[in-house]
C-alpha cells in the first residue's frame, strides 16, 4: 500500500554567521525570521547576545562552523576576514558540502585564496559581498553581487536571497570586482552631490529645493536622494562609516594598478575620504564627505545657504 501521506518539508540549512555588526545585526534578523538555524559569533560577544534566544552563540569561529551547512562572513575587511578564516580555523573546520559565502568587501585575490582553501577541505565558496547599507541590510533589500560557481551559489541562493536580491556576476573574485565598481561610483558620486550642494548653496540657491530639482532630471540617484538628504539634515550617524569607504577606494586603485589602469576620480575622492579621516571624521557615515569640502572652503552647508539663518 503506497503511503500518501505528504513528505515533511526539508530543515532549513545550518546557517552560521561570523560578523555581527551594523550590517551583520539586521541580516541576522532577516535569517532567523526567514526560518533558518542560526549560530553566530562576533569578535566582542556581546553584539551576539540579543540574539542569545533565537540563535546558539559559538565563542571561537572553528566552534560557529563546525556543523554548518553555510557559513557567512560579514567583516570589516580583507584583513580581518583571513584571520577569522585561516587563522582563527574558520575553513579548516568546515564540513565537506558545506559552502562560504563571504559578504565583507575584500580584494578580489583574497577571495581566490580562500576558495582554493576552502576546495582543499571539500567545501564551496562564494563572495557574495553588498549595496544597500544598514537600510537595506534591515529591509532584506541587499543587492547582492555573487561570485563563484553555479552549483556552489544554487545551494546558498535561498540563504541570500532571505537577505535581498542575488545576481551572479561571474567565477569566484568577480563578486569583489562589482563591489569594486560598486563603490567608485558611490564615493564619487558622494564626491559630486557634496560639491553640486555646496556650489548651489553658496550662491544663494535654496539647496532643499535644488535637491528637489534636481531628482527629477539626469543627475537623480539614490545618493542625491539618500545622501543629499543627509548632508542638508546634517545627519552623519554612520549607515557606511567614511573609514570603510576609505577602505574600498584603497581597494580600487589597488586593483587598478594591478589592472595597469589609472583612475584619476577613484584617486582624488580617496584623497579627500584620506583627509576626512585624518581630520577625525572616522566614523560619520560616508556622506559626511560633505565636511571634508566645507573644511576645505571655510564654509557650511546650511538648509538655505551657508551662513543664512535656517
């Protein structure tokens, strides 16, 4: 007699994520309410412990791997990334099957690196890192630049796309390379909208209505909309601090001059991002390139116009 009672669905994948942070904390979220089993760990403990009743908490990463089917890295940088990883026996305590997927923005030859050590344990990997910042980490409208294998990101693409949406950019590395490119455009970008403020302000132009304005013709982006808004709110709480896009721009003209390319604007928007650390502005978000600009000219973006009465 043929049992027709319906199959149990499968259990979701063993999800363990390495990197609770900003953007870590609300992709979390998204995961665990997507239904996955989650293990986390993070540097400082304590940014796992809101999770402590939803999620097991692991106190080394060779710990938080050790029986997940995917493992995701969402770190501050390449450098941090092959600690977890390498030294700290993040791949070397992988289970055969199982598939990396690193979200941090690293150089796409760190990405390479680590899927061969991860191929030697048996296991997949992916970089798969992100644009959306804290908004859309926490909205799981991440877009999500995928490289590695067809296989390899078939089995994570259910995990990913809990977080927002996945496109396939090409073998492993090439996610990085989007991000790359990803980046220039927004820190020149930031570059341009602070100037095009700054220039309208000063001559008298209201900077809200020209924002405005200007949404509605060839220059509207989402940093004019997000970021102009920013700059004329004086609202620089960090959703991307200017020291990780700092960062990225190093990352670019690295990747440049390993291409044999030069990038004049990638060059003078890592300068500026330079002086803004270096004057204190570590942790403002990215916008506050804006303060760079307004330092360098001995003026202020106010809502109608440096140095008018708001």
């Amino acid at each position: 007699m043929t049992d027709s009672t319906p199959a149990a669905k499968p259990h979701p994948l063993r999800v363990a994520f390495l990197g609770i942070g900003l953007m870590g904390a609300p992709m979390t979220v998204n995961l665990l309410k997507a239904g996955f089993e989650l293990t986390l760990w993070n540097r400082t403990a304590s940014k796992c412990e809101p999770f402590a009743d939803q999620a097991a908490l692991a106190t080394t990463p060779a710990e938080a791997v050790s029986e997940a089917d995917v493992v995701i890295t969402m770190l501050e940088n390449g450098e941090v990334v092959n600690e977890v990883l390498v030294n700290q026996g993040g791949i070397d305590n992988l289970r055969p099957g199982a598939v990396v997927v690193d979200m941090s923005s690293v150089q796409p030859s760190l990405a390479r690196s680590l899927a061969e050590r991860a191929a030697a344990r048996g296991a997949g990997f992916v970089d798969a890192p992100v644009s959306g910042g804290t908004r859309g980490a926490a909205a799981a409208t991440l877009s999500i630049m995928a490289g590695g294998s067809e296989d390899h990101l078939d089995k994570v693409r259910p995990v990913l796309e809990a977080m927002g949406s996945v496109t396939r950019i090409g073998p492993v590395g090439a996610g990085q390379l989007a991000k790359l490119a990803n980046q220039a455009i927004v820190g020149i970008t930031i570059g341009a909208v602070s100037e095009a403020m700054l220039l309208a302000a000063k001559g008298g132009a209201d900077p809200v209505a020209v924002r405005q304005a200007l949404l509605g013709g060839f220059a509207g982006s989402k940093i004019l909309e997000q970021h102009g808004q920013r700059m004329i709110e004086r609202d620089f709480a960090p959703g991307a601090p200017a020291r990780i896009q700092l960062k990225d721009m190093r990352m670019i003209l690295d990747e440049a001059r390993a291409e044999g390319l030069t990038l004049p604007l990638a060059q003078q928007v890592h300068n500026e991002y330079l002086s803004l650390v270096a004057n204190g502005h570590s942790e403002v978000d990215h916008s506050g390139l804006l303060l760079e600009l307004e330092h360098l000219n001995g003026t202020r973006l106010g809502s109608i116009g440096p140095g008018r009465k708001e």
